[in-house]
C-alpha cells in the first residue's frame, strides 16, 4: 500500500515534468542550448554556418586574448585541471589569493572571496548578511541570484519600483529605525541595461543605517576608471558595503566574486552554505581571472573600443525605430512586447548570421518581451555593418 503510493508520487512528478507546456514549446522552437562547433573571437559556428554572436558578455572581447590564454594554460600545467574540493577543506591555491588581492585592490577594498560562479557569489552576498528578522529592500529586476539568496536568508522582502529610489525610500520609512535593512540592486541591469540610480540609493541607505550590497556583474568592467565599476563610476565606494559580481563577463573567465571590508570577507567564509559546501574555481578559470585584470589595467584600447561600439550600435538601433528601454550600457534589449514577436525577430536575425537571446515574460515584466544583445569591443567595424543589415531585415519581418 505504502509502496504504490511512494510510486504515485513519483511518477507524479515525472508526468508533471513530461507534460509541462513551457518546456514542449522551447522543445519545439529551440531558441535555447544551440550547440556551436567553434568560436573565434565574437564569430560562431553553427551548422555550418559562420554566425556573428551578439548574445555573450564578452564586454570587453578578452576570451580571446593571448595573454589571457597563456595564464589560463599556465595555470593548468602548474595546478592541474581541478582543486577538486572546497577551500575550507583542502586549502586554497595560490592563484586563488592572488586574485582575490588584485580584485581587492582594484575595487579598493580590503577583501575579496572569489567562487566557482557568480550565481553563488551574489546569492551569498545576501543570504549570508540577512537573517531572520531582518527586512530586505531589493528592487522589483534583481537578478535570479540575488532573489535566490533573499529566499535562503528568510528575512522579509520588499520590493520597489525598478530603479526608484522614491519608491525605496517609501518602503524604508514603514520600517522601523531599528530593524536590521540590507538594500540591494544591480550596479548595471543585466536585461534592461539601465545603470543603478546609485547616488540616491547610497544616500538612502546612509540615512536609513541600511547595509548595501550591489550586484555588479554587468558593471564591473564597463563603468568607471578602467573598468572599475559602477561604485567607481559615481564615486560612492565609501557608501556601499558588499559589491558581488561574476568573473564570466568583462573578466573572460568563469566564476564570482565576493569584495568587501577584511571583517565581512571573513564572516563571509565561515557562515555561507554556497562558499563552505562547494568545490573552489578551477586553478586555470582564477588565472585568466586575474589575467584579464591586468590588461584591462594595462590596454585602455579594449574599454575606448567598447563605448565607440556601443554608441555606433544603440545609434543604428534607434534609426530603425527599436525601443532599446533607454539602455545606457553595453547590454542592449530590443522590446517588442510579445513572444510571438520576439520569435520572429530572434528567428530573421539568425537567418542573417546573428546571434541573440530571447527573454519572454516571466523573465521580464509582461509586456516587455525582448530580444537580448550585446555589443563586445570585439566586434569589428565589419561585423557591426553586418548586424545593422540584419537588424533592418528583422524589422521588416515584424
Ligand atoms: C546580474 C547578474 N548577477 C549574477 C549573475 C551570475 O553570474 P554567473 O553567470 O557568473 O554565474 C549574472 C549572470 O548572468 C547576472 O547577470
């Protein structure tokens, strides 16, 4: 008896997995996991064909860069493939502190953590400084990392208007004085490309004696002095406590990463479940880490040609009458306010050799379904005439 129920749990679960309408329909479409054959700089390949990609966060174009490659294989001779453990039980590597004291450096803090994604160090940027009892104010397009980590801290949440500091400072003042706050937004809006209304929000929290964290994944090599951010950009680094951020964007490698004052890094370390319990980045991954972060210190030339790109792009875009949702940044959406849309969009582009990413409600606000690009200081005069010929034919096809 207690059997055949277990079995239909179970099997339950497996029709409900089997029967689900959201995956049928991306089975059918494919818009996701294409497979490339090769890559070469900002060009794919995908069956057979040579595809410009527009859809990575390659801001800076360093994937490809030989000094960063030469780290990265480096590092693999000398360390191996894997430390194949976590730090607090097998140790760290030598590659790992050294770039946690350049990126500690760079951003001008006293400690950083760096981990295996920055999915895990953004979600433990909050998971491990809120608690029960506490109140966090996250805006209403925080990323799905951050909302993670609000959801393992079982603190309460309010969310505010994107980017709305008027709206935040609504929420703070229904909140006692006392009560522990901890504020958190995104330095540069990963899908909307809007840059956080910063200075308010710091001046906000300074008010309220809440604790800020920023989520600058899509900031940190794209704004401020060589690339230092969107903390350095408004010159409020004394104002935000934690900035978290990936390693899989501007620094060409995979990982996150975790920089704050020396007493919260190391709080850090021994209260989050994500940095405990999971195996450290791969030796190689922390060297094109740090890699990047020299040239990026060393070669203005890639962070001059990714504005240049950028302003030539959005330009383009708005002559055809796009809606880019007033993105500021090098993340460009295309809105076109429904999937049936976005899928023919998406679908012409690829016809012309371009690569792209769809996002449909929910993954953004209803209404606002877009196609996700991106511009790379890679993409060469050339390629962006392509993609402009490109983009003209997907407008017709709407
Ligand atoms: C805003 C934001 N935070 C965190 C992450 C997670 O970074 P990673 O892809 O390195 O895990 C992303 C990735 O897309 C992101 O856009």
């Amino acid at each position: 008896m207690a059997l055949t129920l277990l079995n239909r749990n179970k099997k339950a679960i497996f029709e409900r997995c089997c029967d689900d309408y959201a995956t049928k329909m991306l089975l059918k479409y494919k818009p996701f996991y294409h497979a490339m054959d090769a890559q070469q700089g900002a060009h794919v390949r995908l069956n057979g064909r040579d595809i410009i990609m527009l859809a990575s966060n390659d801001y800076l174009g360093l994937s490809f860069h030989p000094k960063v490659i030469e780290a990265g294989r480096a590092a693999l001779l000398q360390w191996g493939t894997s430390t194949t453990g976590a730090r607090p039980s097998n140790g760290s590597r030598a590659c790992h502190v050294e770039l946690e004291q350049k990126l500690a450096a760079f951003l001008g803090r006293e400690a950083c953590h760096v981990s295996v994604a920055g999915y895990i160090s953004c979600m433990s940027s909050v998971a491990a400084f809120a608690q029960k009892g506490d109140v966090i104010l996250a805006d209403k397009n925080i990323h799905s990392s951050v909302l993670d980590g609000i959801r393992l801290s079982m603190a309460a949440v309010e969310r505010f208007s994107h980017n709305n500091p008027e709206d935040l400072r609504h929420f703070v003042k229904t909140i006692p004085y006392t009560t522990p706050k901890l504020i958190v937004v995104e330095g540069v809006y990963s899908m909307e490309g809007h840059i956080a209304r910063l200075p308010e929000i710091a001046e906000i929290a300074e008010e309220s004696g809440s604790f800020l964290v920023l989520d600058d994944a899509h900031g940190f090599g794209v704004l401020g002095r060589q690339g230092r951010g969107t903390v350095d950009h408004f010159r409020v680094n004394d104002k935000v406590d934690i900035i978290c951020g990936s390693l899989s964007k501007s620094l060409a490698s995979t990982g996150g990463f975790v920089a704050g004052s020396r007493s919260l890094i190391d709080y850090l370390r021994f209260h989050s479940k994500q940095t405990i319990f999971s195996a450290a980045i791969s030796p190689s991954q922390a060297a094109c880490a740090a890699a990047a972060l020299e040239v990026m210190q060393s070669e203005p030339q890639h962070l001059d040609r990714l504005w240049r790109n950028v302003r030539r792009y959005r330009d383009m875009l708005k002559g055809l009458g796009l809606d880019t949702w007033e993105s500021d940044t090098p993340a460009i959406p295309i809105v076109l306010g429904s999937k049936e849309l976005v899928y023919r969009f998406w679908q012409a582009l690829l016809e012309k050799g371009v690569f792209t990413v769809m996002s449909i409600a929910p993954a953004v606000p209803p209404g606002k379904d877009l196609v996700r690009t991106a511009v790379s200081a890679l993409h060469s005069d050339e390629d962006l005439d392509k993609v402009a010929e490109a983009m003209a034919y997907a407008v017709k096809k709407l």
